[in-house]
C-alpha cells in the first residue's frame, strides 16, 4: 500500500503502521465442488462466528467435557480423527484457509460427530474475543508457518505475548503441544517456553516429547519423514 500524506503535515503516513502482525498469509486456494458444497450446508451446524463473542462451551457442545483447541489445522485430517478417536472430548479448529474449513465440515458430517466445531477467523482474536479464560484443557499448535526468513521471524505465532495469551486462557495444569519440522524454530520455541516460569516441559528440562499416539502423522508429514526430514514435538504444562 501506497504511504499517503497527512492532511496536517504532508508528509507520508504508512496506514499499516499499526496493525497488528498476523503470523499467516490468505492464499488463494481453489476450492473443491465438494468442499464447497459443504461449506454451503453445514457451516450453520458446526461453524462459529467470530461477531458472536465469547462462547459458552457447555451450551456450543452437546456434552460438557475437556476443550482442546488446534491452531491452523490445515485440511483438517488429524483433527478430525482426534475428534473421532475421542467422543469424550470436545474440539475447536481455528483456520483462516476455507479450503481447509470445507473439507472438515464435509467429514464432519460423514463421521456424524458432535464434538467438534470451528472458526474460520484469525485465532489470536479467536482466543481474545471468544474463548472464555480458564476453558482450554490442550492448546494444538501443529506445524504453523516457520517464516524462516530472520526478517520473517517476527511473524512467527509463538511469541511471549501469544504465550501470555494462553496463560489466560488455559485451565490450570492445561497442555499447551506444539509440533514443528522446522528445526530452528523447535529450538527457539523450546527456549521461550523452558525460559518462561508459567511452563513446564512434561519429559524434563530441554527435552523434546516423543509423538504421541493421540497426534495423528498427516500426509505431509508422512511425505517428509520419507524425504529424511525430522519433526519435533514440544509438550508443556501450564503452572
């Protein structure tokens, strides 16, 4: 965007000064007549609106139960058979890629599954305008953008404010599970969440958590271990 002058000094203003910095950049993605046709007819059952506000889980869910929310689930495949694999807890995506949304929903309605929602919003004002404080049992956060690029860094999602953030809003002894294949961002995460007094590491100071069986592999990263590519996976327990 081009800088325009101000009426009071004529001098250039950059209108992009203060907006906030988003960790993820709208693609284009095409859309699937399936995808879209889902979108179509179950976004009403099983989407949230932002504009809403904050939401009451026991009334949003048929069950009351433990919140996990993932961040960036992509096209939705891992979450979704979290979802499956445990009717006994309840799960909210959060993605700004409405390919991705359309494919979830669509699963969603073939799985039949009541415990699982989403929002197609930025989950930073997700988290600050709709989830109530003390409501999230596990934080997902599953190979978001690296931006590995050192002027990129700052675009990066886990930063101290976003981890002040889910001090908010993460129940007591709740799980913050973060999952990488971008190794310079493991080791940055890992030293701000060991460096922070609000974290623990479940298996031990400086240490990496084995994949656990309730993280399902994705295709991607399927693909990536074939091609030698490592992943690192990153569990903490909020104090």
């Amino acid at each position: 965007m081009t800088d325009q002058p101000s009426a009071d000094t004529g001098k250039p203003v950059n209108k992009n000064r203060n907006r906030p910095i988003r960790s993820f950049v709208l693609r284009t993605g095409r859309m699937t007549v399936a995808q879209s046709e889902a979108l179509d007819q179950h976004w009403l059952n099983h989407g949230l609106e932002m504009q809403d506000g904050e939401i009451d889980c026991n009334q949003v869910f048929d069950q009351a139960a433990p919140l996990t929310v993932e961040i960036g689930f992509g096209m939705g495949d891992s979450l979704l058979e979290m979802a499956r694999a445990d009717p006994q807890r309840n799960f909210i995506g959060i993605e700004v890629h409405t390919p991705g949304v359309g494919r979830l929903l669509a699963g969603i309605d073939e799985l039949e599954l009541t415990n699982l929602k989403m929002y197609r919003a930025d989950a930073v004002q997700v988290l600050n305008n709709c989830l109530p404080n003390n409501s999230i049992d596990c934080m997902q956060v599953f190979f978001p953008d690296p931006w590995h690029k050192k002027r990129h860094h700052k675009r990066r999602l886990i930063q101290p404010t976003f981890l002040n953030l889910l001090e908010k809003k993460l129940q007591r002894e709740g799980r913050l599970h973060i999952a990488t294949d971008w190794q310079h961002y493991a080791e940055k995460t890992l030293q701000l969440l060991e460096q922070s007094p609000a974290w623990t590491n479940i298996c031990g100071p400086n240490n990496y958590a084995p994949r656990p069986e309730t993280r399902p592999k994705t295709k991607f990263e399927k693909r990536g271990e074939r091609l030698g590519h490592g992943v690192w996976d990153m569990i903490f327990k909020l104090e």
